[in-house]
C-alpha cells in the first residue's frame, strides 16, 4: 500500500509539471501583452527579458500554495487517503480546464482555476465523508472555507470594473499628454515620464514581486522589522528617492540617443514576468509538495491510510526546496519559448487591442450592440455641452494620422504604440502592488487584461466599424473567467467523487483520459483551416501580390473539380459523412476568401499610390473568388439536408446528367489553369464559347426536369434540389469566367500590358 501512494506522490509531481505548462501557455499574455504588441524589441529579445523574470521570481519565492496554506480546505479534518484523492482531483482537473482554454485561445486565471478546484474537491470528499462515515462531521461547511469564495469572486468584480476605468483615465491623460506623434513632447517630458513609470514598477517589484521571497521577511538592522514591513514604512521615501534617480538616469539615456520607452516596457515585462512566476504559478507546486509532505507524515505515523489525521498540513508555513523552485522555473521558460497555445492566448489579447482594424475573431452581440448605442449616446452629450476649443484640442491629440502613417511604412506593424505599451504595464503594475499591500484577491490576469482593454478604449482603438466585436470578445473572455470558476469546482467535485468511489482504478483511469486528452490538443493538434490560410497570405508584399493572387485563384478553382465530384458521389450514395466532408473543404475555401476579402485594404496599401486600376482589378478577383465560394455553398447546404431528412434520393437519369456536367467541368477548369498558368490569355474568347456549351447543357437538363416534374416522375423536394444545384452550377460557369477575366485584367495591368 505505500509503495502505490508513493507512486500517487510522483503522480502528482509529473501534474505539477503540466500544470505549469498549461498554466503558462495561459499567463504569458500577461506579461508579454505589452512588449510583443508594440514591437518594443526582437521577439527573443522579448522573450529572453521575460525569461530571465521568471527565473528570478521563480527562484526567489519560498511559499507553498497560497491558497491552501490560507484554508480554502481545513485539513485536520481528513485522512490522508481523502487528503491524497483531493490533491489528485484538483491537479487533474486543473490541467484539463487550463488546456481547454489554451485551445481556445481564452485568457483565465490560474488562481481561480485552482481555488475553486479545491473548493470543488473539497466539498465532493467532505460529501462522501458526511454520507459514509458515522462520526464525521455532518455539517459540509464546517470542512471548507466559504468566505475564500466570496473574496475571490467579490476581488474579480471590483478588479475588473476599477482596472478598465482606470486604464481608460490614465491612457486618456498620456494621450493628451503626448499625442500620437509623441516624439517632439517627449524630449522635454520623457525623463519625468519614464522616472514616475519605472519607479512605480520598482515599488510594484518590491511589494509584489518579492513578497513570498526569503529578503522580504528577514529582518532589517533594528532586529524588529522584517524588509517587507521595512519597505511599507519607508514607501514615500523609496518612492521620492527611486523617481530621482531614474529620472536622471533615463534623461542621460535620452542625451545618448537611446529610447527609453523601450527600457520601460523592458522593465515592466521584467517586473510582471517576476511577480507571475513568484506568486502565481510557482503555486502550483504547492499541491504535490503538500501531498509529499502529508505522505511523510503518514509513513512515519505507521497509522493506516484511512485513518490517519492530517492536522499537521494545516501548520502556517511548508517550505519548498529550492532545487524545486529551480525545475519549476525551468519548465515555466522552456514552456514560454515553445508553446504554441501561449500564441495563441496572446494573439486573442492583442485583436482586441490593436489599433489598426482587420479581421475580427468575435462576432457581434447583442449586448455589445447595445453599449456601443449607449455609450455614442453618452459621448453626444457630452459634448454638445463641451466647448468647441477644447473638443478641437483632444481630437488633435488623437489624430492617429501620424501612427498610420508609421504603420505604412513597417511590413509587419506594431498593433499599438510604446505609449500605450507603458500605460498597460505601469497601471496593471501599480494596481496589483496596491491590491496585494491590502490584502484583496485580485488576479493578475484580470487586471493585466482589463487594463490593456481600458487603454484600447481610450486610445479609440475600437472603432464604430469594430467596437461591437471587440466589445462582444471583452464580454466573452470575462465570462469565461466565470466559467473557469464553475467548471473547476464542478470537475474537481465530479472527479473527488469518482475517484472516492472507484479507488486506484478510477484514479489512473482518469489520468489515462488527462494524458490522451493533452497529447490529442497539443502534440497531434493540426493547424486549423483559417492558420493556414493566414500563413498562405502573411506578410503580403507588393512584389509578390500577383502570384499569391494567381496561386490563390488555381488552388480555389481546383478545389472546386473534387468537390463537386464528391458531392454527387455523396448525394448518389446518401452518405452523410461524405457530405459533411465536402461541406469542411467549402468551408475552407469560403473562409479563405473571407479573409482575403477582409484584409483586401492591407494589401492595396501596399501598391503605389498611383496603381488605382492594379487595385480595382485585385478588388474584382477577390469579389468573384469570394461569389464561386458562395456557389459552393449554396450546393451543399441544401444536399446535406435532403439527406439529412432522408427525402427520396435523385433518380439514376438526373445523377447520369450531373455526373456528365462534373466530367465537362473538370474539362473546363483544366483548360483554364493552363490559360492562367501560361498567361495565354488570348484564349479567353474560346473559354467563354465553350461555357457559353456548357450552359446550353445545363439548361437542356432543366428542361428535361420540367418535363419529368409535368409526367409526376419526380416530386417536389427531388426537383428544388436538382433545380437548385443546376443553378448554382451556372452561377458557378459564370462567376469562373468573370473571374478569369479579373484575373487577366489584374495581371496585365501589373506586368505592364
């Protein structure tokens, strides 16, 4: 038996290593947010600043788990089998909860996925205690520590509504400041500037960063006073002291012709990446140190597992080796470096805040629909009421003419200005430093991305042509962080009760699923549709315009020969699965020419000024591209449905006639790849004579359907669906040639013809 909870101890140690992989997949948009997204420096430049905080936060911080170390469970109160089954359920639902919004791109909060994982266990154990053991306890509350509960959920509110407001005013004041053409104002006020941010950043690295390391409780000369308490007595003086010497030293740095936003958002991510390692995810070794310890305890008790007592866990302080604390951080920078799903969190944030518009991930809501009504409404009074010198004075100081500008210089721009990069990461700095000197449970997730929300809005980031879908990905994410509290305490319950039920079996059953699932989403993941096409299409240059233009025109056309084939053998077999395969492959094509439709404006940018005709004929490829998707559609959806609802199947005589189209169409489009890709464009007149045949055929076949419809042969569901698809087909014949000659038109046009 203690050979099997020996292996449960190195169980939960192997979970505390995933977890800090997921977790950081999910954090590092705190910290990297601001850098990455103001292309402060090279990308590993970045990188490395936030790997070398993490280390140092990582290996400077010596407290267990906070969380449990506080009470959220009251120990004493369970055995060390109970105690095990509960550090068991959390680690693995924490892992699968994390993962799940990494997948998804979602940022969460880490403290908030394990705390209410504990409360979640905590209850499904003292559940099956109460119901099963005669002399336990029969009050449930009795075993959990509610008041945690409320603190947290009452800390996301107040975090949430005070960090979007004070982002909003803060960025607001600094825009007025420095407008967005902020480098003749900063030569006078950049000193004093980057000496009151860096200075709040280095309180906020005092106060937070280094509270759980081993200098802020050692004591100072006086022998009475530990350095954290050293630090709240002495706080104006290190501030006033701090801002002086930054302040000098940074308009020393501006003689020298070095850009000293850069040395603040270095120094911020810095602070953030430190305070993240040493107090949030370091945490989450907490657990399995614990378990090893209570497995400690138990071994030397020589009392049985069921019965031993684990009074001894609730103790106020369980150190950590710091030789854990090296691993850990090790993982957590191997982690920043190589996850993929870390990307994919960040790229959420920054859509949500960049400047420029674009394709946008959210849709729109109706409650977004309404702020955005409400807050124009707002805004409209406001300034009726305000003075005409004063409104033409803040809109010059938000004119983004000169940050558009800058943008169109740049292939790959920056989302957002150093400006902005600054506000984000001393307000989110500043705020968690005074939330933790009083003791309130914020997240650092939530106030990071509240604030770089606030300073979005207020920099007009959102637009009346985007607001609604950003605003509607606000109002998602933080439902999410509600989420993330209900479906950890209600897995963690779940998984507590399962495994207090099925023992061992469950137990590595569970993990079994854990391992499959983590392996499926992030080593055997494949690249999404809309990845793909966004690599296709990335950083798309002037001189390469015309062959991704040609190349995305063959591959659509040539999409279209199998996908056509496919469906009549679909439609012949009334195989469903075959249908929905065909209607994947429509919907790559549809969202390919989406998003080239969507980012249409990136692309003319970057033509001469002159070249109005290069962009006309570039518009109409991408217009007729995007109506031959829409024909695809059109097609499936219909051809999914009648088999869907099992409607008599076409007869042998109409699939015959569709298959003899399917054989004149891959004729058809084959003669048009050659044309296309030998640039024998003189050949357009015999294309359009021959299409000009096919749709004589066409209309032959809608003809001899009439007369089957008339002779009651066929009834009415079997003709709008043969109907319908010999329509779009001639949709689709028209649409191709219009698009053959966009084509023609927008190639000779750039090669000079």
């Amino acid at each position: 038996m203690e050979n099997i909870y020996l292996i449960l101890v190195v169980v939960l140690f192997a979970l505390a290593i995933s977890d800090l992989v997921v977790g950081v997949s999910n954090d590092a948009v705190n910290f990297l947010n601001s850098a990455i997204g103001s292309k402060a420096a090279h990308f590993k430049v970045i990188m490395g600043i936030a790997a070398l905080g993490i280390f140092v936060g990582a290996t400077y911080s010596t407290g267990m788990m906070e969380v449990a170390r506080k009470g959220i469970f009251h120990p004493e109160l369970f055995t060390f089998k109970e105690i095990m089954v509960l550090f068991l359920s959390v680690m693995i639902t924490n892992i699968l909860v994390l993962d799940i919004f990494n997948t998804f791109g979602m940022p969460t909060s880490t403290t908030v996925s394990i705390v209410f994982g504990l409360l979640g266990a905590t209850v499904g154990v003292a559940w099956i205690k109460i119901h099963s053991d005669p002399e336990a306890n029969q009050i449930l509350a009795s075993y959990i520590n509610s008041d945690k509960a409320l603190q947290i959920i009452g800390g996301i509110l107040f975090s949430v509504i005070v960090a979007f407001i004070i982002g909003v005013v803060v960025q607001f004041l600094s825009r007025l400041l420095f407008s967005f053409d902020y480098l003749n104002r900063f030569k006078y006020w950049g000193a004093i500037w980057g000496g009151i941010a860096i200075t709040l950043i280095t309180y906020f690295i005092l106060i937070k960063g280094l509270k759980g390391s081993p200098y802020a409780t050692e004591l100072m000369s006086d022998g009475k006073t530990t350095f954290i308490e050293w630090v709240k007595i002495n706080t104006i003086h290190i501030i006033w002291f701090s801002f002086i010497i930054w302040a000098i030293t940074l308009q020393i740095f501006m003689f020298l012709k070095i850009n000293i936003l850069k040395i603040i958002v270095f120094v911020g991510t810095f602070a953030l990446a430190l305070a993240f390692a040493g107090n949030d995810l370091v945490n989450f070794i907490g657990v399995p140190i614990a378990g090893y310890k209570a497995f400690g305890y138990w071994v030397a008790s020589g009392e049985a597992a069921n019965s031993f007592s684990m009074a001894k866990l609730a103790g106020d302080h369980v150190p950590t080796d710091t030789y854990m604390l090296v691993i850990a951080s090790l993982v957590m920078i191997i982690t920043l470096w190589f996850s993929k799903k870390s990307r994919i969190v960040l790229k959420t944030s920054l859509d949500l805040s960049r400047q420029e518009e674009g394709e946008e991930r959210f849709g729109s809501s109706i409650m977004a629909r309404n702020i955005v009504r409400g807050t124009r409404k707002t805004f409209k009074f406001i300034s009726k009421y305000t003075p005409d010198v004063i409104s033409r004075s803040i809109e010059k100081q938000f004119d983004t003419e000169h940050f558009k500008k800058q943008q169109a210089k740049e292939e790959n721009p920056p989302a957002f200005d150093m400006i902005r990069a600054s506000v984000n990461l001393v307000v989110a700095s500043i705020l968690i430093a005074i939330g933790t000197s009083y003791k309130l449970p914020l997240s650092t997730t939530y106030v990071t991305f509240m604030v770089a929300m606030g300073t979005s809005l207020s920099d007009r980031a959102w637009s009346r042509e985007s607001a609604v879908f950003r605003i509607t990905g606000v109002i998602s994410v933080i439902g999410g962080w509600f989420f993330t509290a209900f479906i950890g305490f209600t897995s963690a319950f779940i998984v507590a009760v399962l495994f207090s039920f099925g023992g061992f079996y469950a137990i590595f059953a569970m993990l079994g699923i854990a391992i499959f699932s983590l392996i499926k989403t992030n080593f055997m993941q494949k690249k999404s549709a809309e990845e793909k096409i966004k690599e296709d299409i990335k950083d798309l240059e002037e001189t390469n315009v015309l062959a991704k233009c040609t190349t995305n025109v063959i591959n659509t056309l040539s999409s279209i020969n199998g996908i056509y084939d496919n469906l009549i053998i679909g439609l012949e077999a009334e195989d469903r699965k075959i249908l929905k395969e065909v209607n994947k492959d429509i919907k790559v094509i549809n969202k390919q020419s989406k998003y080239l439709k969507e980012n249409v404006y990136k692309t003319i940018k970057k033509f001469d000024k002159d070249s109005i005709s290069t962009s006309h004929f570039y518009v109409q490829v991408l217009d007729y591209l995007r109506e031959t998707a829409h024909c695809l559609e059109y097609m499936i959806k219909p051809s999914i449905e009648h088999v869907d609802n099992d409607f008599t199947r076409l007869l042998d005589i109409q699939f015959d006639e569709l298959k003899i189209t399917s054989k004149r169409l891959k004729e058809f489009y084959n003669i048009i790849f050659d044309v296309i890709r030998t640039k024998q464009y003189e050949k357009v007149n015999d294309i359009i004579k021959l299409r000009e045949k096919l749709l004589s055929e066409i209309e032959a076949n809608r003809k001899l359907q009439i007369k089957r419809l008339k002779h009651n042969e066929v009834g009415g569901k079997n003709s709008m669906l043969y109907l319908g698809l010999l329509h779009e087909t001639k949709n689709l014949l028209l649409h191709t040639v219009n698009l053959l000659k966009a084509q023609r038109d927008f190639d000779n046009f750039k090669s000079g013809k």
